[in-house]
C-alpha cells in the first residue's frame, strides 16, 4: 500500500491512496486536514510523505 500526501502551491492539499485494488484520490481544501490525515503536525507550505507499509519504511520530504 502506498500512499502519498502532498500539498500543491495554491494551498490545496490532495491526498492519494493508492492500493492493490483501489485508487482513491480526495481533495482537501486546507493543509491541516492534509496534517490530519498524515497524523502529523507540519506547518510547512509543502508536505510530501510517502509510506510503504509492505517494507516498514516512511520516508519523508518535506
């Protein structure tokens, strides 16, 4: 399972869900639900977290 939060630079925060089966894309209209979501607390204009769950790795840029 991978999954992408990333936060463009008109202040839109989209989240992306991509599973085996299912890709699911949702829209947010602040960061912080954005942060939510990532169960972080960033106050940064950009959030990229990527998350491989097979390999217990969490790479973060931010």
């Amino acid at each position: 399972m991978l999954i992408v939060i990333s936060e463009s630079e008109t202040t839109h925060a989209t989240a992306v869900l991509h599973n085996s089966e299912k890709n699911i894309t949702a829209t947010m209209r602040t960061a912080r639900r954005a942060e939510g979501t990532a169960r972080n607390s960033f106050r940064l204009r950009r959030i990229n977290i990527t998350m491989w769950l097979d390999p217990y790795k969490i790479a973060t840029r931010a």
